[in-house]
C-alpha cells in the first residue's frame, strides 16, 4: 500500500489562474473544470483537485504519470475517484477536504 497527501493553498490556485489563463486547461480536464466553475466559490473545489492529482502522484510512486493525465470524478453520492488518462484507477482511494484558506487531498494505493 502506497499513500501520498498534499495541501495546496486556495489563494494560491486563485493567483496561478488569474494571473495565466492558461493554467485552469493546462492542469484540469474539460470535466474538472467545469464541475469547479458551477459552484458558487470553485476556488476551493480546483485547489482540493490540485491536490488529489499531486497526492495520487506521490501514491503512485511518482511514476511517469504527468499531472494532466490524472482527474478527479464524482459518483453520484459525491464520493471523489480517480482516472489515469481517461481510465477508472480502481486501486486508488481518495480523500478530500477543503476550509477557508488550505485544500487537502489523500491518495491511497491498494495492493
């Protein structure tokens, strides 16, 4: 079992993207994106996937697997899973919590 974790700053991810508009479809999919953008704040909702992808980096053993190939979906319960270049990653488990200023993400990998 692997696991990786990482907290990102929410302000940060703001600035990064406001200051190059290049940044939100360099590092998110169409679907992260537009998931994030319907929410009332989605500052808070890029930074925890910002996180997930570099936590499920790390789970992975920071494996060839670039940051763009890894996205964050919802089942329909809202629980948070993995894809690897468009593929379920049925070995990975996440989790993900966000408050006022930081964004974590947890990334386990099953045997």
């Amino acid at each position: 079992m692997e696991l990786g974790v990482d907290l990102v700053e929410i302000g940060r991810i703001k600035a990064l993207a406001r200051r190059n508009p290049k940044f939100l479809p360099r590092v998110f999919s169409a679907s992260e994106i537009a998931y994030c953008k319907a929410k009332k704040n989605p500052w808070p909702h890029f930074a925890v996937r910002f996180a997930a992808k570099e936590a499920v980096y790390k789970a992975l053993g920071k494996a060839d697997v670039p940051l763009t190939a890894i996205s964050v979906v919802s089942d329909a319960k809202g629980r948070p899973s993995v894809r690897i270049a468009g593929k379920p990653a049925p070995k990975l488990r996440l989790s993900l919590s966000h408050g006022c200023d930081h964004a974590v993400a947890f990334a386990v990998r099953l045997p």
